[in-house]
C-alpha cells in the first residue's frame, strides 16, 4: 500500500537552483506549498504545464535529484497569524529563527523548521462578545495583552459569519485551544487565538479611506518638506553608502506607528546583524520600554535562498495587514526591495523566461504595484480605522535611478526620497536631496498642520523650498565666478539657502534633542529662519553689507536651536523673533544716522 502511495505522489524531474519541476501535475495546484524530498525541503507551485508542475524551493537545493518524491500540502503559502508575532525574529517564510537557533545553532539546516507561533506559550485571554452574539468576519471577540505597548485583539477570521455558540470565560490558553464557536449555515466553525491567511492574498476591509494625517518622524526634511501621510507609500533610493539603512532605523525608531515591521531582504549579514543586536536594545521614546515590544522582525539576509527573499516582502506586508485590522498604524520598512527584484530576475532566468529591461521579468512593474497597493489607510472588517504605510528601501547600482526598478517603484509612490552620495560624503544626515525628492501627500496633511500650527506652514515652506531652487541656480555661477562676483541680493539667497539646508535639514541622529524634532518647533525654527532671510532684504535693500547683519547674535541663535531647545516650547523662537527684529532694527537705524550724518 506504502509503495503504491509513493508511486501517485509527483516526483523530481528537473532542478535548477530554487526552479524545480515535478511530474504528475494533476495532483498539485497552483501556488500550493510542497516539501520535497525526506528533508522535506520547503517549496510552492509557481506553474502547471500539462503533466509538469513548476516549483520554487524556499531551501538550498543542493543534493536534490529526479526521482525524489514531492508532497503537496494542500494549501498556499500562508502566515500564522495571532499573539506572539511581537517582538519576534522570522525568515522569509515566517520560520522563527530564534528557536531555531536554540534547537540547531547559529547556522540554519536544511529541512528544519518549526510553528512560527509557539504552542506552548499560554495567554491571557478576555472575552468581549458574548454566547448569542452576532458573528460577523474581522469582528474582535476578546483581547490579549501581547506586551506593555500592544493589546492584541482576537478577530474573528475574513470568511466566517453566523452566531456566536460558544466562547471561553477569562483565562490561560494556549494557541491550539478553542476559544469559541460560530454557528454558520455550514455547520460550527471552531475558532482558535490563531488562524492562517496565504500571503499572497490581501486581506480584505470595508472601504479605502483618504490619507488626511501624517506619519511624523521627527525628521524635518521628511515631516514639513517632503510629508509622508499615514498609510502612504514612500521610496528611499541611494547607491551604496548614502544611508538607507541608517535612515530607515530612524524612521522605525521615531515613526508615529503603533508596529513596526523591519524585512531585511537580501541586505548583507553584517547589517542584519547589528539590525538583531540592536533593536532589542533601542529604547522606545513612545513608551519607555524595548523598541522590540512592538516590533516584528523579517531576517532574509544575501547568502540564504533566493526564493525565501521573493517571499519575505508578502509575508512582511501579511503581518502588517493583520496589526492594520486590529486598528494600528503600521509602518512596514522593506530593506531593499532591489534585492527581491533581483530575487525575482534570478528565478525568471531559470524558467527560461523572456528577459526585459536589463534581464529583469516583464512582470517586475506589475509585483511592484500590487506591493505598494496593499498600503493604505482602511477602516477594517473589525470597523477600526488602521494604516500600512510602506518604506521601500531602493539600491540602484552605481546611484543611477534611470535603472528599472528604482524608475517602476517611482510610479507607484507618492513619496520620493533621494539620498545624495555627495551629501552622504559631506556627512550629512539625512541626506536626502532636496531638489530631486518629491511628496504628493502635502496637500493632504497641510490641513493637519494648518490646525496645529496655523495658516503660515504652506507658506513657509513653499517660500523655503523656491529659496533653495534659486540657491542651485546661482551655484552654478559661484562655481565660475566665486561668491564675491555677486551682488548682495543674491548672495542673501546663498546666505539663506546655507541657513535652511544647515540649521533646518540637517539633523543629528547622535544628539539627544535634534535626533527628534517635534512638529511645533519644526514650525517655528522654520519661521524663524524664513523671517531672517526676509529682513535681510531690508539689509540689502538698505545698502548695508550682508557680512554685517550675518554679524548679528540672532544668527548663532538660530544656529544652536535646533540643539537647545527641546520638546514644543516656542517661548525661545518667540524671543528669537523679538530679538531678530531688535538687532536689524538697529543696524537699520545706525545706517540711517551715519547717512545723515554724512
């Protein structure tokens, strides 16, 4: 009976790399997950041709020959979603690394797996619906308190609707258990504090709402000049060494989201490293406590199969659709996605697929829209109003963003945040450029702000962003000429240009105040700056050399500002302005009486 069973199971024809094709196709289905061999190498159904299926294998596939049985599993690759996600370290196919540390050591073997949620671990768990209740999909019938920072609702699961029959009583238990039962026209259902969902499926929501409400981060150069909106999606493109990593560890740190989620993919093992060692360690500024306790890590490092990093982005973004059903602000950090492009370049090459722009597939445009459309701000099955907000990381070679990726990735965000080499040489952080970066959400949250700081934001930064334009134009003369060559009118714009790029867009992640910038005294150091270089035309236009109002004891205020004061306290910027007046006034007024005097 044995060796007639192993005869109807499909068998390895061919192996190339992660491609592997099997015969009897007619017992698999598409995109269904297989184990292969004794190993039980885990794999998925990527094509059915006739009698021959296609797969990819998620594990090393060396040693692997025809002959060797596959066995499906019925069911697509899916994520194990319920209490227990926090705070945890995953691979690209959701198998929890640490514990497989503790059971194999350092280095993964293949063919080892494990739960990705634990079994053991009990919870405590609060009923908030009652025997008799209605049942309605994403519907939240109890709470767990998964850590200090995040409450974890048990939802009911997308699908399943009817009444309520049964629900546990308050206690400990454990993610097998059942938890409580719906009548459904089909029979019971059984509910558990777990359910799985195939990470290539969005999840679904009621409806799509409008982005209104910023995702501050603290920087300047991001929150007023280039605003990314809650449940938006963002870009960071940059050749190597211009701090896409660095920048993407500031945002998860300082980012107005309630979960992050950090999916290293295919970055090198070194930076992944000090990502594991240093996360656990980071405190959070929102809570007090280890930025880890709502945080949930997604570890697909360059030396591990090619197929589990195509992977990790869709088990990454399935994560952070089921915190956004529970009523979150999730923001998914993908660290890069030029690595699974290339992923995705390695395996098409293997299927023997028509290459496109620079051997990349035809259909790279298509997965990146459909991963950057799985962002948005929804309210949920549950009626909470939740967010995705997506940060793709973006690593053209050699900085050149006319590559492929970095330009289909161009369309379809709305936030386009250029790191410069030259800036990032200049130790500027962040250096993002301000004249090639772009967000198409400011209209959208500059009702928030005119709410919080008044009328004067879109001024302001408008007034601040057409400064820096006419600063480009002009270097190209002082390059030529030098800055002497200019008339004071023009050289108020290289003063002010230096002020705003100095004092407003560059930040310091090292020190303690300027490593977050709230959003009022973003505002009022950005004021503050704007009506300087307006009454330096009062200067010029007074015929007072420039050198001398740049002399003036405002100046080294403005300069030390963004160091010293903290929190949202105007009162400095409002005795700033006071002063700023007072000190032009009088070198106005001097100017005056020597002229008469003359």
């Amino acid at each position: 009976m044995k060796e007639a069973d192993k005869a109807q199971n499909p068998e390895v024809i061919f192996v190339s790399g992660p491609v592997v094709k099997a015969s009897r196709a007619h017992l698999l289905s598409m995109n269904e997950m297989v184990e292969v061999g004794a190993e039980r190498l885990v794999g998925e159904v990527i094509g059915l041709e006739d009698d021959t299926a296609t797969l990819q294998v998620y594990e090393d596939t060396t040693g692997l020959k025809p002959g060797t049985r596959v066995i499906g599993q019925g069911m697509p690759l899916f994520a194990e979603l319920g209490p227990g996600l926090i705070s945890h370290i995953f691979d690209g196919i959701q198998r929890p690394l640490t514990e497989l540390k503790e059971q194999w050591g350092d280095f993964i073997q293949r063919g080892k797996t494990g739960t990705a949620l634990s079994r053991e671990r009990v919870w405590q768990f609060t009923p908030t619906a009652r025997e008799g209740d209605k049942a309605v999909p994403g519907q939240v019938i109890g709470t767990i308190q998964e850590t200090d920072a995040i409450v974890h609702k048990v939802m009911i699961p997308p699908g399943i609707a009817g009444t309520i029959g049964k629900i546990a009583g308050p206690g400990g238990y454990s993610l097998e258990e059942e938890i409580a039962v719906i009548k459904t026209s089909g029979g019971p259902r059984s509910i558990r504090l777990f359910h799985r969902w195939p990470v290539r499926q969005p999840r679904p929501y009621v409806r799509r709402l409008m982005p209104s409400e910023p995702l501050l981060t603290g920087q300047r150069v991001i929150d007023t000049f280039f605003p990314l909106a809650k449940g938006g999606t963002a870009a960071i493109p940059g050749g190597f060494g211009t701090g896409k990593t660095v920048t993407q560890h500031q945002l998860s740190k300082w980012a107005d989201a309630d979960v992050i989620i950090y999916i290293g993919c295919g970055e090198r093992g070194n930076e992944m490293t000090g990502v594991l060692t240093d996360f656990p360690q980071l405190l959070d500024p929102r809570t007090q406590r280890p930025l880890i306790e709502r945080t949930v890590l997604i570890a697909n490092t360059s030396d591990m199969p090619v197929a589990a990093r195509e992977a990790s982005i869709y088990t990454g973004i399935t994560i952070a659709e089921y915190f956004r059903d529970q009523g979150y602000d999730v923001a998914l950090m993908a660290d890069s996605t030029s690595r699974w492009a290339e992923a995705l370049r390695e395996i098409s090459g293997r299927l023997e697929e028509m290459p496109a722009e620079e051997g990349f597939p035809a259909y790279l445009a298509s997965r990146l829209a459909a991963f950057y459309e799985r962002a948005g701000q929804v309210k949920a099955l549950s009626g909470e109003k939740g967010s995705v907000s997506l940060i793709g990381a973006v690593s053209p070679p050699g900085g050149d963003f006319s590559e492929p990726v970095t330009m289909h990735t161009k369309r379809f965000v709305q936030c386009f945040w250029a790191l410069d080499k030259e800036l990032a040489s200049a130790r500027y952080f962040p250096a993002i450029n301000y004249l090639q970066s772009y967000s198409a959400y400011t209209e959208a949250v500059a009702a928030w702000w005119t709410e919080r700081t008044g009328p004067e934001w879109e001024k302001l930064r408008e007034e601040a962003v057409q400064i820096l334009q006419e600063d480009s134009k002009l270097q190209n003369i002082v390059k030529l000429l030098g800055e002497e060559a200019l008339p004071d009118d023009q050289r108020r714009i290289l003063e002010g240009a230096r002020l705003i790029k100095n004092d407003f867009l560059q930040q310091s992640a090292y020190d303690p105040v300027d490593t977050y910038c709230m959003p009022l005294k973003q505002f009022y150091l950005l004021k503050v700056i704007i009506y300087f270089i307006r009454r330096l035309k009062d200067v010029v236009d007074s015929r007072i050399p420039l050198f001398r109002a740049m002399e003036l004891p405002v100046v080294e205020q403005i300069h030390r500002a963004k160091y010293t004061v903290s929190g949202e306290d105007i009162a400095p910027f409002e005795q700033m302005l006071k002063d700023m007046d007072q000190q032009v006034d009088q070198l106005l007024s001097r100017n005056q009486e020597a002229n008469h005097g003359v």
